[in-house]
C-alpha cells in the first residue's frame, strides 16, 4: 500500500468517526430540545386546565364558562388534545378535537412514588405523548388551596377530578426525520469532497518524499554523488533529505577512504612481498654458502616481519566498529613510569623523559592497558623516527578540569609536520613527504592504528605543532574519580 492510499486512509477514518460522532450528537440534542418542548406545551395546557378548576370547600367546580378554554378548537395534529375526567373515570368535558384523530381520553394518569399527588405524571401511548394531573380534594386542602371562608351549604360537584392532555409528537418525529437525512447527506458530501481533495492535498505533500524514493531507487555502489534534491519545505521532509545527503556524504567518503586504503594496501603488501619472492629467487639461481643462505634467509625474515605487522595493522583498522575492550580503572601516573621501563635498552632510551603537571594527582582514567601500552609506543616509536639521536622525547600528564580529562602527550622536537601533513598524519600509509625523502622506514599505518585504538578507549588523539618544534601527539581520556 503507497504511503499517500495509508495516509489518506487514516485521514479518512478520523473524519468519518469525527462526522458520526457530530451528527449523532447534533441529533440527540435536537430530539431531547424537541420533546422538552413537546413536555413544556403539556404541563402549559394541564395549568391552563387547572386554572378553570374552582376549590371549594365542599368540592371541585369544573367552570368552563366562567373561565374560557381556548384549547383544543384547531383540527391540526399539533393541536394538543384534552379530557377531564372526575374520580369514577366519567368524562366531564373534553376538548372539540378530542373526539378526532385517535385521541387516547381513557389513558390513567400513574403519580411515580415519590412525587406529590398533584404532580403531573407523563407517557406514552401509541402515536401519542399523554400528560395528566389528578385533583383530590383533600388533598388540596392540606396544601392549603381553595377557599376556606366559604360558606357551608354548597353542594359538592366532584370530591377529585383528573385532568388528561396530548399531543402526537408526529410532527417532531418528522422534524427528526428531515434532520436525519439532512445531517447524513452533509456528512456523506463532505467526507466524498474530502476524500478526493484530500488524497490530491496528501499526493502533493508527499510528492517531494516521491521524488527522493526515486533518486534513491536509482543510485548504486557506484553512484554516490548524485544527492537528493531539497524540496525547501521546512519541516520533516526537507529534514530528513537532509540527513539522507549527509549519510551519503559520509559513505562517499568512506568509499573514498575503502578505495585509497585498498589502493595503499595492495602497494604496501605487494613490496614486501616482491622483495621476499626476489630474494630466494636469486638464491635458486646457483648453489651459494651457508653464510649467503643465512643472509637470505635475514632479508626474507625482515620481509616477512615487515608483511605481519602491515597484515596485523590492516586487520585491525578493518574492523567497522573498532574492538569491544573490556575497560578497567588505572593511575596513568603509576602505570607510565612502569611502562617507559621496557624501553631502557632502546637506543634512545636517554633521550626518554616523564613529567607530571601536578605531582599529587593519580590521573585516573579506564583503559584496556594492553591497547593503552600499544598506543603509547606507537607514538614512542613515532617521535624516534622522525627526531635525530639525542633530542629529548617528553611523556607529559595533564588535565583538562573543564572537560573532565587526562591529557597524555608525547613531545618530540624532530622535523615536524606542516598545516597540510597533521590533517592527513592518521590516514592509513600516509607519510609526509620529508619521511619519504629521508629514508625513514615505516608504513605509515602506526598512528592510524593509535587513533582507532584512542577512540576504543572512548578518547580522542590529535596531533599540534611541539612547543618548540616537532610534533605533539595528544591523547585525551575521560577522567574517573
């Protein structure tokens, strides 16, 4: 299913639900109004019926004439319908329409328990809305109603009267009716016009997220510079273009980086490699010494050490997610004293210093001390390179109190490396043009290595111009209490 059919779907529903839910309540309210009114024009006749009731003290006097009833002349079905009846359920009076149109004149009016005995009862009979009220007479005169200074002697005309009015709710009904079908064809018409102008609104909306599904369906391995145009709409579709292109510019450059690494590679294995197979061809050639054979076998032995350790070093930079080490607390100042220890039968071993900026500080860190004494002599191995014999190599601890780091550095005073070379100096076989030009051995995968490994270590290493001269190597870890 495309993403416009599942959005206008859902689009769709909710609108439905809302519309259902609008109408139903619109027609409830409605129908309740209607038939409150319909009750109102009930208790409204029942009062004006009562009204022409007289309380006396012998009795209830039903006086039509005195008090005119205009109730109940009209024919029409919204005329309300009226009766009286005394307390045996003979008719005393009814209205001129009463007789006509199926008028319901013995319904009984049912007091609920509860309610006072004059209160007007309601119901419902088939076609009809019927309201009634009964009169007793003592019962009114514990309320306090008649006239109780009347003189005895009148002849009592009715000890309790029932009153009974109607109206059809026929013509409310209709009125449901009409609005029932009102109501649903404005729902119908309006969900109809959304559906068609919404799914051309979502189709345009998403027309820049089609675009991109496009562009991307036609790229390949081989194909990165092609980027996702941006649809300039400022929300999440221009976002999320934004992102994509940002991810291919991460993996154009780690294309780039793959193909020069493999380039590198290849030359720096194949070199070994056809020195090695060089040297024990020209040994085959014809029979030699055993001192010529020991020599051969050197160089070969020298080439294959030189082969393992590019092996190993691309191995290790292969691995995408660098190596999971299990970490551990150390004190950088007692670790490293212990450390430069194996380097007391180098040749620059002299030249070796340590310093500590702050004497009382441990200098904290975790670290796989493995990987840590790796990269420490990698940076060693480095600075004795490219410094001449005798220049001092300084292992220095520091802190960085804002960052909340341990700052290891090590300091040579050697050649150095110009603006250009230290942005390069941690790309895999990458040696500065002076190196190459003075012979200095190495591969160039030694401090490529020592930056893998720094951010193992969940630091970071970078290299500054020495404060003298020559480079400094910094490698910054978080510090632990």
């Amino acid at each position: 299913m495309r993403l416009v059919t599942r959005f206008s779907a859902y689009f769709l529903t909710a609108l439905a639900l809302v519309l259902l839910g609008f109408s139903g309540a619109l027609y409830l309210l409605a129908r309740t109004y209607l038939h409150q009114r319909l009750d109102e024009r009930l208790v409204w006749a029942l009062n004006i019926l009562e009204a022409s009731v007289d309380i006396e003290r012998q009795g209830l006097e039903w006086e039509p004439t005195d008090r005119r009833i205009l109730l109940g002349f009209d024919l029409g079905p919204e005329e309300v319908r009226w009766v009286v009846r005394d307390g045996g359920g003979t008719i005393v009076d009814r209205s001129a329409n009463a007789a006509r149109g199926g008028f319901q004149s013995d319904w009984k009016a049912r007091i609920p328990p509860g309610q006072s005995p004059d209160a007007t009862s309601f119901g419902r009979v088939p076609g009809w809305r019927m309201a009634g009220r009964r009169m007793d007479l003592d019962v009114l005169r514990k309320l306090g109603r008649g006239h109780p200074d009347d003189e005895p002697g009148y002849e009592v005309q009715y000890s309790s009267l029932v009153l009974i009015a109607g109206l059809e709710p026929a013509p409310i009904q209709s009125i449901l009716n009409r609005l029932a079908i009102t109501l649903a064809a404005l729902s119908i018409g309006i969900w109809l016009l959304a559906a068609t102008g919404g799914r051309v609104l979502a189709r345009s909306a998403l027309a820049p997220l089609t675009t991109m599904a496009e562009t991307v369906g036609k790229m390949s391995a081989t194909d990165l510079n092609r980027r996702l145009e941006n649809p300039g709409t400022d929300d999440e579709l221009e976002a999320l273009g934004n992102a994509f292109n940002s991810l291919l510019d991460r993996l154009g450059d780690a294309f780039d980086r793959q193909r020069l690494f493999a380039g590198d590679a290849s030359h720096q294995l194949r070199t070994p490699l056809a020195a090695l197979l060089g040297q024990v061809e020209v040994a085959r050639r014809r029979e030699r010494s055993t001192e010529e054979y020991r020599r051969v076998l050197d160089r070969v032995h020298d080439e294959g050490k030189r082969l393992r350790e590019v092996v190993e070093a691309m191995l290790f930079l292969a691995q995408p997610d660098g190596p999971q080490l299990v970490l551990q607390g150390v004190s950088l100042a007692d670790w490293i004293p212990e450390h430069l220890k194996r380097w007391s039968e180098h040749p620059r071993a002299n030249d070796l210093s340590f310093q500590r900026v702050s004497k009382g500080t441990e200098y904290k860190v975790q670290a796989h001390l493995p990987m840590l004494a790796q990269l420490l002599d990698n940076l060693l191995d480095n600075a004795c390179k490219y410094s001449a014999l005798g220049s001092p190599i300084v292992v220095r601890l520091g802190r960085d109190p804002l960052a909340n780091q341990v700052l290891l550095s090590v300091e040579d005073q050697g050649c150095g490396l110009s603006a250009h070379e230290t942005a390069l100096v941690f790309d895999p076989f990458f040696r500065s043009e002076r190196a190459r030009c003075q012979g200095t051995p190495g591969i160039g995968l030694g401090l490529a290595v020592a930056r893998r490994i720094a951010l193992a270590l969940n630091g970071t290493l970078e290299a500054q111009h020495g404060s003298v001269s020559g480079t400094c190597f910094i490698l910054r870890l978080p510090e632990i209490a």
